[in-house]
C-alpha cells in the first residue's frame, strides 16, 4: 500500500513587524525581526530532511497585502529549494495576503502552485493515479464573507482527497469571521483531510481517530506576540492511497518562544528573596524552552509586605532591566518584556467591599465594570486609545497589542491594587 506524506503549514506572516523591539539590545531586535523568516527556513529544511511529497500552506503567507520585497524573495527561494528536490508546495492565500495585493514579478518554481480565486483540484503526482489530490482557493481581497467550503468541488471517489482553505470553522470568536464554515461543511464533504489556515491556536477539530475528515488548525508557525504562546509549528501527516491518515504529528518550528511567568510573593520576605525568586524562574522557563530564545512577560502575584516596593516608582523597571541584564546576553536570551503587578498588600478585599464607605463604593464599582462587557468595551474605545491604535503610521507596529478584553480586565485590576494601597494607606495614616 502507498503511502503519502506532506507538511501542513499556515499563518507564516512572513515579515511580520514585532512590538517588542528593543534598542538596548539591538541584536536581539534583529533576531525577532528574522524570527519568520528563520522559522520559514526550518519548515523547508524539515520538508526536505523528513523527504515529504509536498508542502502545503494554508494562507497568510505573508503578513500583509503590501508584502514587502524581501518577504516574497525569501518565500520564493524557499519554494525553489523544495523544487530542487522534487517536493511539491501548494499555496493558498488568506486575509492577510489577498490577491489583490501587491505581487512582485517574481518566477514561481516547477512543482509550486498558487490557488486563485475559485476552488480547483491539483494532484500531488499527475503520473501517480493513487496520489492525493490538493484542492484549494485564495481570498481575491481581504474580506471574505461568503463560506468557502460550500463552494469546493466533490471530492474525486478514487484518489485521497485534501481540501486546502484559510476559514473560520465555527464562528470563532478571537478571529474574523472570514470565510465561515461549520463542522459539519467539512464532515459532509467527502474530503479526507482538511487543512486550515486562519487560528493562530494549533486546534485538532477532528483528530485521526473521528474518521474522515481529519480537520486541523496548525496554528502559526511562530508565536509573535504575547498572546500567542507556548510551541508554535507545523503537522506531518501520513495518508494512505485510500485516504487514511496514518499519522498526524505535530513539529515545532518555532525559534523564538514567547510565555508568562508567574511569580507569588506570599513566601518571600526581602528584596533579596524577590530577587532571587525571580532569577530561579526564569531558568526554569529556559530550561523549558527546548533551546529556543525566550521573550516572557512576568506576573507578580499573591500578597505580602513586598507589595509595598513593587507598588513603589520605577521599582518594576528596575527589577526588569536586572534581569534583561542577566538573561538578555544568553544565547539563546531571555527578554523580559514587561513586569506586571498583580500582587496585593496584606487586607481582606471581601470585607473592605462589605463596607458603607468610599472604598466600599469603589470596589462596587469596579466590579460592575468588570462583569458588564458594555461598560468594558467602553473603556476600550474611548477616543484616546482610538487616536492611539488608529494612527496611521503607528498602527502597524501596534496592531497586535491593541487591548482584548482580558487585557482591560487585567488594567482595571491593576488600577485597583495601586488605589486600595494608596486609598487604605491614606487611611491608616
């Protein structure tokens, strides 16, 4: 029996711009500014190291529809690699890289393939009469509204058969809902397999063990922001000349890795003892990190005596440039981005809320906020964040750190802990 087998890739957002860019350690900006790039470069060396069929990329190749010369050479060059030893890649495009977008006239090599705007089917071996069959379609512009999966002609009954497509499976709703589709679309499709693009969250909506379909999300091959945590890669999948998945395993790819620390300060007693908690966290996360470079956010938490020097000026930065001193330097490095205080001094919240006075009230308040998204989605929008994210030369650099709703939840829990130390301090007083 023939076997088959094919990297699943997607949301590679090839010259993607990062926020955390810092000119303290311009090495390490020039490291998260290659980081797709070098990320790209892993995917095709692991086509060519594990001899796969072909490579098939689930749209948002690149990060924008202005993509940047350097992002369309580094893709093509790529492709010509896999060419050369006789892998073949198949390539769809999403909301980010439509094809209305700005193309260089670059020469694609043999055995690459671009789908255009309508469903069409491309075999993996036209000489092969078993082999797999590849259909898929790109965005002509970014706003796809109309379900795409519909649209994808029947399956041929004597070939496996793989549907390619950027989607929103299931009204997801941390992403657009660009070309939606339900479970059940692709159930009844007669396709074998499924390969998504569009969820930056590796998701398996039908595993190898629920039949045919197999549906899968590999998520973006490199993490880029905080919110995109943890191992960021790629699937093999091994299909049989019936269409079976045989194998499904996931490879990361990722070079730079990005994740949240927590450190709890009920324990801890001094500066020194912060310190060092500290500093054990982080090599921990290093050791975890499976050799790949480290941006992490750390979150202060518990309640202590120590409360009162976080919440003291400029103390957070200091501890974070302490540790940028010490980790930063490694290679693989350690940059910590941002410090956030989440601890708490030493008081019973329950018991200041059961009271009649003005920090009673407040505590009421802030937890009508908290509970009402209206009131939330206000806070979000008001007109000076909108100047803000909306400007035209910032927005680009900012546009995957414009606040969700955890992050304004997470600010007005911030803004409490800074009142009620003062507030409570002012009352001791």
């Amino acid at each position: 029996m023939a076997n088959y087998r094919f990297i699943h890739a997607s949301d590679l957002h090839l010259d993607s711009q990062f926020g955390v860019l810092s000119a303290e350690f311009p090495e390490l900006a020039e490291i998260l500014r290659r980081s797709t790039f070098d990320t790209y470069d892993r995917i095709v060396e692991l086509c060519i190291e594990e001899k796969v069929d072909a490579l098939l990329i689930a749209g948002d190749v690149f990060d924008s529809a202005d993509n940047s010369l350097a992002a369309q050479l580094n893709f093509v060059s790529g492709l010509e690699r896999l060419s050369q030893h006789g892998i073949k890649s198949f390539v769809c495009h999403g909301n980010h890289d439509p094809l209305d977008g700005w193309r260089a006239g670059l020469d694609w090599p043999e055995g690459a393939y671009q789908f255009g705007p309508e469903p069409h089917a491309i075999p993996f071996d036209e000489t092969d009469p078993n082999s797999p069959v590849v259909t898929g379609v790109s965005y002509p512009t970014q706003e796809v509204r109309t379900n795409l999966v519909t649209q994808f002609p029947p399956p041929a009954s004597n070939r496996p058969s793989i549907g390619l497509v950027h989607a929103n499976v299931g009204a997801d709703t941390g992403h657009e809902n660009y070309a939606p589709c339900t479970i059940d679309d692709l159930t009844t499709s007669g396709y074998d397999y499924w390969a998504l693009g569009h969820v930056h969250t590796r998701r398996e909506l039908r595993g190898r063990n629920d039949g045919a379909p197999v549906v899968v999300y590999p998520g973006n091959s490199q993490g880029r922001h905080r919110n995109e945590k943890g191992p960021r890669g790629v699937y093999i999948v091994e299909m049989d000349e019936h269409g079976g998945v045989t194998a499904l395993d996931f490879r990361p790819t990722d070079g730079l890795r990005w994740q949240e620390l927590e450190c709890a300060i009920d324990q801890l007693n001094t500066d020194q003892e912060l310190i060092n908690a500290l500093d054990e966290k982080v090599r921990i996360a290093i050791d975890e990190a499976d050799g790949r470079h480290l941006v992490y956010r750390m979150i202060m938490t518990g309640s202590g005596s120590l409360h009162n020097s976080l919440v003291r000026p400029d103390y957070t930065d200091d501890l974070q440039r302490q540790l940028n001193s010490t980790f930063a330097g490694l290679r693989p490095f350690a940059l910590c981005e941002k410090i956030v205080d989440s601890s708490s001094t030493q008081f019973d919240r329950d018991q200041l809320a059961s009271g009649t006075d003005f920090v009673a009230d407040l505590l009421t308040l802030i937890d009508q906020i908290k509970s009402d998204p209206e009131q939330r989605a206000q806070l979000k929008n008001r007109a000076e964040l909108e100047n803000l994210f909306g400007h035209n030369r910032a927005r680009r650099y900012l546009k995957d750190s414009d606040p969700d709703d955890s992050s304004i939840v997470e600010l007005i829990d911030e803004a409490e802990r800074f009142l009620l130390f003062n507030l409570i301090e002012v009352e001791d007083e």
